[in-house]
C-alpha cells in the first residue's frame, strides 16, 4: 500500500482531536467541518476506540488517559428520570465540547437523550472498560487502574450490568438499538455483539479489580458468570452445516428436563438462502436467540470480537474466517466489510426496522459495507492464523478510501457504492485502515494487539 494514504489517514486523525481546556480528551466522529450529522462532532465512546489504538501503537498515552479520566467523570452528568430509581453505572453514548461565554470550553454528555429513538448506549461502559485493560498493559499505567475512583466506577458499571432480570439466561438482555446497530433492526434481546462485548468486559473486571472487601463478591460472580456465558454462546449461538440439519429436525414444545430443543424453536424459521450457503468447514455465531427465536443473520461485529476476545473456540474462530474465505464476494465485497448479511426488504424490512428509509436494503446498517470494521477483521485474522484474509482486504479498502474522501459507509450488495448518506471524512474510517496496516506491516504494534486478545 503506498505511504501516502497511510499518511492521509494520520493526517485525518489529527484534525479531529478534540481539546477541553488546552488538553486532548477524544476525536470528533468526523473531521468537523460540513458535517452532513449534527452530532458528529462529538465523540463517541464506541468510535473514538480505534483512535485510542492508533495512539497507543505510537506510544501517545495522554489522550487516552485523558480520555478515560473525562469520560468516568461525565456519569455524574446523568438525569434522573421521573419514576425510576437511579441506575449508576450507565455511560454517555458521546460528549461534545462546547463553547462557553467566557471564552472557555465545557462538557457535554449524551446518555441517548439527544440520540435519535432515545436509547440509552449498553455497549459504551464495555468499550471504556475494555479500552482501560489495553491503556492498562500497553503503557504500564495500573495507578489509573487501581485507583480509587476507578475501581469504584468498575464496580458502579458491574452492579448495573450483572442486575438480575425476569429471565434464565447467562446473556445479557439489551433493546434495540443499544450499540453500534443503533436504530431498529430487530436486534433486541439477546444480540451476539453485546454478548461479545460483555465478555469481554468481565475479562477486564478479572484482571484489574483488586482483590479485597470491596471487590471480591463481584469477583465471585464474575467467575462464575464468564464460564457460563462463554458455554451458552459457544453452544447456543453456534451455527455450522451439522448444527442446522440439528435445528431443521427439531422437535417443538417439548416440557420437562430431557427435552433437546431447550429454546422451543421452531425449523420453519430456518430462511430459505441458509440452505446451501453453508460449506463443511465453515461456520458462523447466529446474530440473536432466545425463547422461540434465532435470528440467523451473519453480523461481522459481533463474530469478529467474539473471536477477539475469547468467546469462540480456536476451531470456531478458524470456521469464521473460513466463512470469509468462501463467500469473500458477499460478506466482503469492494470495500470490505458488510456489517450484516443478508439484508432484509419489502414486508421483513417494514416490519424489522419501521420503514427506516435509511436503512434500505444493503444500506447502511441493513446491508451496507463498513470499512471501520478492517481493525476488528484484522485481529480476529491474525488471531486465527488467517492474515492473509486481512492483507487481502487491507489492499482492496485502501485503493479506495483515500480516492472516496474516507466515507463512513458503502451501499450495495457488493459495497461498491459510497453510502448515500454517508458522512465522509470519517475518524474511524481512517484508523481502521491504520489499525489494519500497521498489525501486519509493524511488529512493534502487536503490542497492543497482544493487550487486546489478553482475556
């Protein structure tokens, strides 16, 4: 790949960085000017992650630790809502900077309040946890760790994530919308991302909580709770050529302790373009399940930090990828990658996503092409032995994003148009090509990669 779009990237990156008081605190969405989104000139929890990365591989700690600092203060700007009990714990989707009158700036946090449909981010307090174990052990700072006031916000996060709820699942049960699928799209329940992520924070619980009065009931549950999880996906969510003819020869309403079909699901859900789409090696994490329901749509997010983080086994992670390599056409296209397969339309469409005009078929989230997700592609491939798929789509992304300005999304059922409403000059559309070239073409970078993976 040739330097100069490498060096465009970086550039990118720097103009978005955003200051509170003269010191760096996170990266705006999108290089803020003409932006066709109001709120991408905020940060967000979820996409400033991957900027975090760039600037741990080039040993720049202080944004990161500036940014993990503004974000544990800014629960405290979190409203009460009239009837409820407060739940600490909960962190912003974004925080914008804002100007004051004096000439100064202050900071602005959005719990979903501004978000459109309202809901408040699930995924944001992993992210920021998970972020925390990486800065942790790639810098060698623990005293952030192990302070005071964060080991309380850890503990805040974990009573909020670990409630028990009216049901009988170790996954985490969550409302549409809740992460980086964030408008309807029938993702409510039991979705594999969140599961992923939710692992993957307890990993972190695990190794950065102390040991003592304060901590150790939650270490308790934590230790439990991790196998448990790890089993149910591994088990539940598991989709290969002899799991399908399985759940294509299930019994239904089965009652009492020897029944097999333990979900009640029933084979006609099994959609028609499943038959045959899988191959005898390959395999893939079903989207969603729960009481009467599988949702048997592929989502990159959610697979590739499944395997990130441990979640998977090694073989599942190497069908995965295999996966990729067999239908490289559908699920990575001209600009890899397609963040959910296959997309929905006419009356499913309505129905799953309340006629959201955005998310048309093989648009945005219902089909649309991602290039943010080369980093996750990127580590789950090095992971599983499978850099070469990585290099791959390294070479195919880069011949273009430069070219297209860096857009956040591509549309088509072989992503090969930039997204109608895509935004361009997209922060982490730049540092996941970064993120990507430099796992493969720098050693010195998998430290940060080994940081990631240790669960």
């Amino acid at each position: 790949m040739q330097a100069s779009i490498i060096d465009s990237a970086y550039e990118l990156l720097d103009e978005t960085i955003l200051y509170h008081n003269g010191q760096p605190v996170g990266t705006t969405a999108a290089v803020p000017t003409n932006l066709s989104a109001v709120n991408y000139g905020d940060c967000f929890i979820r996409d400033f992650f991957p900027s975090a990365l760039v600037f741990l591989m080039k040993g720049e700690y202080e944004i990161v630790r500036n940014f993990l600092t503004t974000v544990l203060r800014l629960c405290d700007q979190q409203e009460r809502m009239p009837g409820h009990d407060f739940s600490e714990g909960l962190m912003p989707a974004s925080f914008e900077v804002a100007a004051t009158e004096d000439g100064g700036t202050k900071l602005i946090a959005d719990f979903g309040d501004r978000a459109i449909g309202r809901v408040a981010p699930v995924d944001s307090a992993a992210w920021w946890m998970i972020l925390l174990r990486v800065y942790s052990l790639t810098s060698g700072d623990l005293t952030l760790a192990h302070s005071d006031r964060f080991q309380e916000g850890m503990r805040k996060i974990l009573n909020l994530y670990l409630h028990e709820s009216f049901e009988m699942s170790p996954a985490m049960l969550v409302p549409d919308a809740a992460f980086m699928i964030d408008r309807r799209m029938g993702v409510y329940g039991h979705p594999l991302e969140i599961q992923a992520l939710f692992y993957g924070m307890l990993a972190t619980a695990q190794q950065l909580l102390l040991p003592g009065p304060a901590n150790d009931g939650l270490l308790r549950i934590i230790n439990k709770r991790m196998p448990a999880l790890c089993s149910y996906v591994r088990l539940f969510y598991w989709l290969d050529e002899q799991r399908l003819n399985e759940i294509h020869r299930y019994k239904s309403e089965e009652f009492g302790w020897d029944a097999q079909n333990l979900l009640n699901i029933y084979p006609e859900t099994i959609p028609d373009w499943l038959d045959g789409w899988l191959c005898r090696n390959d395999g893939y994490m079903v989207g969603n399940i729960g009481p009467g329901k599988i949702d048997f749509r592929y989502f990159a997010g959610g697979n590739l930090l499944s395997i990130i983080f441990g979640l998977t086994t090694d073989a599942q992670g190497d069908m995965i990828m295999r996966l990729y390599d067999s239908h490289w056409d559908q699920l990575a296209g001209r600009m890899p990658f397609k963040l959910v397969y296959p997309a929905v339309s006419g009356q499913e469409w309505a129905l799953l996503t309340g006629c959201d005009p955005k998310n048309s078929p093989w648009s945005y989230h219902n089909g649309g092409n991602w290039p943010c997700l080369l980093w996750m592609f990127t580590c789950a491939a090095i992971r599983t032995g499978h850099a070469d798929l990585a290099a791959r789509a390294v070479e195919v992304a880069g011949a273009r994003l430069l070219r297209d300005r860096w857009p956040e999304y591509y549309d088509g059922q072989m992503g090969s148009l930039i997204g109608r409403r895509a935004n361009l000059n997209q922060t982490w559309t730049a540092t996941a090509l970064i993120i990507a070239h430099q796992l493969l073409d720098n050693p010195d970078s998998l430290a940060v990669f080994e940081a990631l993976i240790s669960t």
